[in-house]
C-alpha cells in the first residue's frame, strides 16, 4: 500500500477550473482518501460566498493552463515508491470529452473551505488510465487557496 499527497499553495483562483486533476497509471487504480480546498485572501463576513464543487470521473481530454505536481509518498522510509500517477492542479481550461460521470456534487463556503473525507466503504475509485477531476466555479473575487489531495495507489484489478 502506497499513500501518496499532492497539494498547491498560495495560488490565485479567478476562474471555474479543475483544482485537480488525477490520471491513474495504467498499472494500477487509485483510491481518493481525501481532499481539501481552502483560501486564506478574504476573511471578512462582507467577502463571504459559496462555490460549487464536483467530482468527475471518465473525461478522455486533459485540461490545461495549470501545472503539473509531484506526489509525495506519506512514508518517510528511504526507497519509499514513486508515485506512478500523473497529477495537475489549477487547470483553468477544464478536462472534457469523453464520459464524464459526476460522483459527487457540492458547495462551500470559501471562509470554512471544504473537504472530502469519505468512510473507506464510500472512498471514490479511479480505474486503470482513468481521469478524475476535482473542479470549482469561478469565485467572485480572486482568492488565494490551498489545496490537498491524498490518494492511494491500490493495485490492477484481479483478473478470474
């Protein structure tokens, strides 16, 4: 079992975009164990508002205008395993065509942010070579946010 974060800091968010965006290898499948959105740029009540926040899973097309990350293995052994997913984050043009199946439909405050945190029975799966979006409306104003996402590297599916 390999646990893997990949996160984003102190980025300004003017636009809907997919905050994330996460490719399965096509050696294994992944399992979302977590994510969290939040922003630190407007504290006052008077800047207080909702975004929609969604969950897609099967586009074929990546979205762009953002940047790659690296994940970062949670294990601090020497020789800990790579990540083998591909992860972008802050695509302001958004993942399409293809399938695209909402697995979960949201809203947030931005003044409390948000997170996912699902019992592991309810933890969403991404199949092998499979994309799966994290995406956000566009906010009123600009706001600088932070952004998680803990993943797990499961293995291929067991073939009978």
């Amino acid at each position: 079992m390999a646990i893997f974060v990949a996160t984003f800091a102190a980025v300004a968010v003017t636009a809907a975009q997919d905050v994330f965006e996460i490719v399965a290898p096509a050696s294994s499948r992944l399992t979302i164990r977590e994510i969290r959105l939040g922003q630190y740029s407007d504290p006052g009540d008077a800047q207080a508002e909702m975004l929609s926040v969604q969950i897609i899973r099967g586009y074929t097309t990546s979205g762009s205008g953002g940047a790659s990350v690296t994940p970062v293995n949670l294990s601090p052994v020497s020789g800990a395993a790579a990540a083998t997913a591909t992860v972008e984050r802050n695509n302001t043009t958004v993942a399409q065509d293809g399938t695209g199946s909402v697995l979960l439909a949201d809203t947030f405050n931005v003044m409390g942010g948000w997170r996912y945190y699902p019992v592991p029975e309810e933890r969403i799966e991404v199949g092998v070579s499979q994309r799966l979006v994290v995406r956000i409306t566009a906010p009123a104003d600009a706001l600088t946010m932070n952004g998680t996402l803990v993943y797990e590297e499961i293995g291929k599916v067991p073939v009978s």
